[in-house]
C-alpha cells in the first residue's frame, strides 16, 4: 500500500499535540513492525526492536511491559488506521458503487509487499494458539465485518442486490474471500491485485443478479486506488 494503515512514524505524528512519550511509543511500534518483518514474530527479540529504534532494550521495556504487549499495540493502532480510511472513503458511495468501492481499497495496483502484512500472518497465527491474540483480533475483525456488512445493507436497500436473509453471513464470505485472496495475492505469483478485485466482484456479483434495479444495468468497476490494501 502507498500504506495508509502504517503506524505513524515519527514523522508524520510529530505535532505540537503529542508528548516526548507518544512519539518515542509511535518510533518503538514502527520499528517493532519493521523487525517483525525481517525477522519475523518469533525470531525477533526486544534488543532488535530497540536497535532498529536506535535506543535501548530497557528503553522499549519502559513504554512496553513485552515484546507481546508491542506487537498488539502495532496491530491495533495500524489496523484501526485502515479501517477509519476505508469508512472514509466509502462513506459518500450508495449501494453496489460503495461495495465496489471497498474491494478495490483492499487490492490496489502497484501494492509493494508490507512490513504491516507480514505482522498480520503472524498475528493470525499467535490468535490460533493464544487467548490474548485471539482478542485482539476478534475485536479487529467484528469492526471490519461491521463495515462489510454496512454495504451490504446498503446496496440491498437501494435494490442494487437482491434481498438476504442475513446480511451479517453475506458479509463473512465477502471479509473471508477477501482475505484469502489477499493471501494468495501476497504469497503467489498467479493472483494479481486486477484478478483478486474481478473474483470478489464476481462473488458479489452473483448477489446482485436477482436484484430488481440490477436488470440492464453494466457491472459498476471502480478503479483501484493508488493506496490502500489490507494490512
């Protein structure tokens, strides 16, 4: 992604509104998902992060209780920052236009490889095995299912797509179709980020042919945005 959900560095968060202590937490997280990214979750040790942030292992260990408690604060304030932009962006679409809309967010062209992608694998990994991940990432997930969900509503009460009994369900496939194929897109050569978009499409497509509205109208393709991506 031109990565609009990347914690924010130093940078891009030093204003006259933020202490010494939150910058130096804003420079710990980018620097623990950098690391994370290279060396990956398990191999990554807290005098790497504090390397990489040019301090101490003690200095990371004052604003950060574990190396744990990091890597969900990494997690959470970048995956709160991708959710609040793609509410952002969507919020001015109606119906099957505001669908379209979220997928291209979630795979643009010319997405390099993100450090944030490499800390969400293995955040799905650590929720599998331990209770203070899963939460995490279930608190995570309902937010982005609530979004997903909310275009839904939307484009079936406009009659851009036919009427369900469970937008909630509809909702899951899409958030798990895109997700699989965020995977596939990353780890693969085969699916491009054209090919990810034309196949979620496809799914929802498949929900709009029923629609009243939906008869002779073209298939809406938004073009994907220069950034974006799921993290």
């Amino acid at each position: 992604m031109a990565d609009v959900s990347t914690v924010p560095s130093a940078s891009s968060t030093a204003t006259h509104r933020l202490s010494i202590e939150e910058l130096r937490r804003a420079e710990l997280i980018e620097a623990a998902v950098v690391t994370i990214h290279d060396r990956g979750f398990e191999n990554a040790t807290v005098r790497d992060i504090a390397r990489a942030a040019g301090g101490s292992p003690a200095s990371v260990l004052y604003y950060f209780k574990s190396k744990d408690e990091l890597l969900a604060a990494a997690f959470e304030e970048s995956d709160v920052r991708f959710r609040a932009m793609v509410r952002e962006s969507i919020e001015n679409e109606t119906g099957f236009d505001k669908i379209a809309r979220l997928i291209a967010i979630c795979f643009p062209d010319g997405q390099v490889d993100s450090p944030l992608w490499s800390l969400q694998i293995d955040l799905w990994s650590l929720a599998r095995r331990r209770a203070e991940f899963r939460a995490i990432f279930e608190k995570a997930s309902a937010d982005w299912l609530d979004i997903v969900e909310s275009a839904v509503v939307d484009a079936v009460s406009v009659g851009d797509m036919r009427r369900i009994v469970s937008p909630r369900r509809v909702a899951l496939g899409l958030a798990a179709l895109i997700d699989g194929l965020a995977v596939e897109e990353r780890a693969t050569e085969h699916v491009t980020p054209s090919l990810a978009r034309e196949i979620a499409m496809d799914y929802v497509e498949s929900l709009r042919s029923a629609a009243p509205s939906a008869v002779g109208r073209r298939r809406t393709r938004t073009a994907a945005p220069d950034g974006g991506g799921r993290p």
